[in-house]
C-alpha cells in the first residue's frame, strides 16, 4: 500500500474536488479508483431522530447507508428511541467536565461518535420544523461535544408527507457551519416524500438524492484521508473568541 501520493495524483483529486463540490454529483467511478490511497477503517454514523424506528427517516437513511457500503465504508445507523429526551439546561457544567450533566445517551452518543469519520442526521417533518426530539439530542450534543465534529463532514435528510422539509433542513444544516465542519452535497435537496416507507420507495428522484448523498459522503472521506497521507492535516485554529454584543 502507497504511503505518499504523487503530485499529479493530487492535482488530479483536486480537479475532482473543484467540479463535484460545484455540481453536487460525484460519480461512483471517481470514489472507486482511490481504493489504492485508502487503508483505514472508515464509519459514518447515520442518525435516525423520529420516534418510529423502522418508518420514513428509515427508509431514508437506508438508502444512504447502502450508497456509502458499496464505497467500502462501514455505516451504522443510531435510533435515537422513542423516549422522550431532555432539553439542555444551559448550566455550563459541559464546559468544566467535558459532559453533559443530564444521564441520557448524549454522553455515550459523543463517545461513539469520536471514533466515526461522517455524520448523517435524519429527521421527519413536524409542523415544519425537525422532531422535538432531534432538536433537543442535537443542542446538546453538538454543545457538549463540539470538538468531537470538527473537520469531520456532516449532512441532513428529512422525510415529509407533502411539505416543510425545506424549514426543516435549513434547520439541522446550522449545526454543521459553527462546528467547522465540511457539509456534505447532492443532486437536490435532501429529502423523501410519502407517508409511509412503502410510499418513500416510490419516490424515485428522492432516493436517488439518497444515493447521491452517500456516494459524495463517500468521496469526501476519502479525499480527506487521501489529503492526510498526503502530509495535508486538519486545520490548526485560534483559541475562541466570544463577543457580546450588549457591553
């Protein structure tokens, strides 16, 4: 296995990089021909947030995950339950121990996800906005385990029945942009229309964004772990600044 990447092997990934980020569609090809750059055991965590575990965001998440297999990429796809979670409390105590003081599964969500590579968040549509229950998992964890994401790249799906899924991606796509991570494209707008999982597999352009998603997904990390043995790290970034704006 090669440990370093010739320079017009570099330019060529970067010409890649350049016309799918424009585009939003990456084919397949340009994922499969740098198996002789990748050697690490990659995963993303795929993040189901409605209340019925086998339903519409399912359906959704499956097709992602299937994309990102074919890739060669190990998927896991984390039920959030159907229990009720709590919201953040705003206490700060994160902050002194590096954890969320509530004892639910944000904890152990942010321990598993230190050691995945990509993130996919799902959710349906309620009242035009992600589940309470997405919301409330996210707050948290995205404020208790902020370092856990950085340089590590996100997306968000969701499922309707007929309308709101752009609210509601406009939404779960702020938690990506102030975590410093790379948001992940497709073709469209990342969402499936049905009122059952049946229905969502009739939506054909909706899981063809599916597809889309996963194989970008795919791509990135590659490119990302191509750029690492390349000598190319992660960004090194200034310790934080806060403003307030009322002095």
């Amino acid at each position: 296995m090669a440990n370093k990447i010739s320079r017009r092997d570099l330019i060529k990934y970067s010409s890649i990089a350049s016309v799918g980020l424009a585009t939003g569609v990456l084919s397949s090809t340009a994922c499969n021909n740098d198996k002789n750059i990748t050697d690490k055991n990659m995963k993303v965590l795929l993040v189901n947030g409605s209340p019925r575990e086998k339903g519409c965001t399912f359906t959704a998440l499956s097709e992602v995950a299937s994309s990102i297999e074919k890739n060669k990429i190990s998927t896991e796809i984390y039920w959030l339950g159907s229990e009720p979670i709590s919201s953040c409390r705003a206490c700060g105590v994160c902050r002194k121990d590096g954890k969320c003081v509530i004892n639910d599964n944000v904890n152990s969500f942010v321990e598993k996800a230190s050691l995945c590579d990509g993130f996919i968040f799902g959710s349906p549509v309620h009242f035009a906005s992600a589940s309470g229950m997405i919301t409330a998992f996210l707050d948290r964890v995205f404020y208790s385990g902020r370092g856990v994401f950085s340089g590590k790249p996100g997306a968000a799906i969701v499922s309707c029945r007929r309308a709101g899924s752009t609210t509601t991606l406009d939404q779960l796509n702020k938690y990506f942009p102030i975590s410093n991570m790379p948001q992940v494209p497709s073709q469209y707008w990342c969402m499936v229309h049905g009122n059952t999982p049946d229905e969502v597999k009739q939506d054909l352009e909706g899981l063809q964004i599916m597809r889309t998603l996963g194989t970008n997904m795919a791509w990135l990390l590659k490119c990302i772990e191509a750029g690492k043995k390349a000598g190319i790290g992660l960004p090194q970034y200034e310790a934080r600044q806060g403003t307030n704006f009322i002095r």
